[in-house]
C-alpha cells in the first residue's frame, strides 16, 4: 500500500468524504473538507480523517474511515500520524470503546466522559444513553469511551 499517498483534502473531496462518513455510520456534522485528510490510491479517494474543531477552540480527533476492502494496511494509521503531526494537545476523540487499544498506539489515553470538553461531554452522554439501549437490545457491551492526546508523539 505504499502508492496510497495521505495528502490534504481538496473540494473536489468533499463529497466523497460524506459519503465515507455516512457508508461508516459515524456522526455527520461538520465534515468540512479543509478540516480533512485523505488517503489517495492513483486518484481514488479511500481513507479520511478530520480534526474538528468546536466554537470553544478545543478539536476533536474525528470521521476515521478507511473502506472495507483497504482496511487493515495500516492506511488508518498513516491518516491519524499525519492529523497529529505537528500539532499541540490537547485532542480528544471518541470511539466505540473496542477501539480504545488501537487509539492508544497514538499515545491518545482514556478519560472520563465528563473531563471532555463541553459540547463534546455533552454528546458523549446522549450517545451513551443510545448504546445502553443498544446494549439491552442485542445483550452485549456497547460503549462509547473518551480519549485525550496530550501532544506524547505516536511510536513509529
Ligand atoms: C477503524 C479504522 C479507521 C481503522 O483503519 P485501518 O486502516 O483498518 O487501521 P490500521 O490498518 O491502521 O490498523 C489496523 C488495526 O486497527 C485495529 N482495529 C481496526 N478495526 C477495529 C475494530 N473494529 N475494533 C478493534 N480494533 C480494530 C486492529 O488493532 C487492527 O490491527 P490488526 O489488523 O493487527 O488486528 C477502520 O477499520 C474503519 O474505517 N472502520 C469503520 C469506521 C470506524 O469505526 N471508524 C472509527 C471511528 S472512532
């Protein structure tokens, strides 16, 4: 995979990222393509990943997707290295909490819900109370966790 080049998104993106965005059922708000970067395979968009920044100045490491078929190369990886590179903590992101492993590789760590910033606490908690529902319906684990990036460099 070492032709998938990680650049910044173009407007040309900006479609095709909603529509990533949507395919992986993540939250659809504010997927602004100068916020992006993509991964490119010869012209073919088929990764992004956005920092999105809230009114309150904190940004939310956010929108992670790789297609199915180019899952698990790594490309995932290279797209976050690339959203964190030269920038200053703190990020936060949340994730379904199976994810907590794969995030920690980036030198993200967990935290409690209510140490998010405000809007993101906020939509931590409601998408909480969903997968406690989700949780009952198909009898097992779903929870969304909280993680803050301090500025530590990922591992190579
Ligand atoms: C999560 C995602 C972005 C990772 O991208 P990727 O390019 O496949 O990831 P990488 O190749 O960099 O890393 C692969 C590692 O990610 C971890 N991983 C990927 N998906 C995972 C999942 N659903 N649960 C737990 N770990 C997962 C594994 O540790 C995997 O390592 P392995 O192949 O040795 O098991 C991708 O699987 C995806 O688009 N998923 C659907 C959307 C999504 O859930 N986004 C995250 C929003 S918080």
């Amino acid at each position: 995979m070492d032709n998938v080049l990680i650049r910044k998104a173009t407007p040309a993106d900006q479609l095709t990222i909603r529509a990533m965005v949507r395919a992986a059922r993540l939250n659809p708000i504010n997927l602004r393509w100068p916020n992006f970067v993509v991964a490119d395979d010869g012209g073919h968009v088929v990764g992004a990943g956005q920092l999105r920044p809230y009114g309150d100045g904190s940004r939310e490491l956010a929108s992670l997707a790789v297609i199915p078929i180019y899952q698990r190369l790594g490309i995932g990886g290279r797209i976050v290295r690339q959203l964190l590179a030269d920038q200053r903590g703190p990020i936060y992101l949340m994730c379904e909490h199976t994810l907590e492993g794969y995030y920690e590789r980036f030198g993200f760590r967990a935290i409690e819900g209510r140490a998010l910033p405000k809007t993101m606490a906020r939509m931590h908690r409601m998408g909480n109370l969903l997968m406690s529902v989700g949780s009952w319906l198909s009898r097992q684990e779903l929870r969304i966790s909280a993680m803050r990036w301090e500025g530590d460099k990922p591992s190579p």
